[in-house]
C-alpha cells in the first residue's frame, strides 16, 4: 500500500479531484473499486480496525510490533512496508528501549532527526544516509499517526 499516495489524496486537491464521482455499491457493503491510490474500500475498513487500537505517540515495542504484523496479515502493507517497519522496532532495541517501555514514536524520531540537522554541514556519508532513513521512518510514524486520528480521510467514510 502506498501511503504517502493516501496522504497526498487529503492535501492536494488534484489528486483528490482525481477520486471517481460514484462507486457501484451494493447495499451495506463498501465498493471493492480500487481508488486512485491503490486502497480498496475492504482494504480501508481493515486498516481503520487495526489501528484503533494502537497509539504512536505512546506505545511499546511490543504493541508496535503487533501492529505491523496485524497491518501485513489484514492486508493493508505490503511485505516492503512490512519490512521498513519492523525496523523501527529494530531502532528501538538498538536504542536500549525494554520491549515493555511506553515511547512516543515521533519525539523518538523528531530527536533522532534533530541531532543530525543539528551539525548537517558536517555529516559524513553514512550519516547523511542515516538522516535519510530516519525521515522515512519519521514519515512513516506520522502517516500511521494520521491514519489513526482521521480516518474517514482514508476512504472509510465510503462504507454505506
């Protein structure tokens, strides 16, 4: 699933425009019509379920890592995303978080992120590439984050 795709959707009125008029719904169930950015109404509805649960902003390794299989076995990532986000559980350990610690997913990341921007002039190779990845999986935190609070701005409001 592309997310950013998602993302782009709520905030670019082109892309949003692009989102067919009509859909051929039957009565109570959601269209299975792919949208312009690849999630299918089944596919939303999964997501939406998945992440009430789960909060970034507060949340264990444990839990995360919970999510991101629910996420893959509903579905709603791909064996790609699957895999970027079983990183930052990754990131987590590595960072000496016990598997029981509550953390805020985006401070995590914003810290991470703001030690680097911090001496940008003077990064080396591998830590610009470091820089590189913790955007991205700051990115993705946030989409996750988004998700959770908004989700009718995902397609779920189609569900009839």
């Amino acid at each position: 699933m592309k997310i950013a795709n998602i993302i782009a959707g709520l905030t670019d009125g082109k892309v949003a425009s692009k989102r067919p008029e009509a859909f051929e719904l039957s009565p109570g169930k959601p269209s299975p019509t792919r949208w312009p950015d690849g999630l299918t109404p089944d596919a939303a509805v999964a997501l939406r379920h998945t992440l009430a649960g789960f909060d970034v902003t507060s949340i264990t390794p444990d839990e995360f890592s919970a999510l991101v299989q629910r996420l893959y076995k509903a579905g709603a990532i791909s064996q790609e995303d699957y895999q970027q986000l079983m990183a930052i559980r990754a990131d987590l350990h590595a960072d000496g978080i016990r598997p029981d610690e509550r953390v805020n997913l985006i401070e995590f990341y914003a810290r991470k992120m703001r030690r680097l921007q911090d001496r940008i002039d003077s990064l080396d190779a591998a830590e610009r590439q470091q820089l590189a990845t913790i955007t991205l999986r700051l990115d993705w935190v946030h989409k996750l984050a988004a998700m959770r609070q908004s989700p009718q701005g995902f397609g779920l409001a189609v569900v009839i």
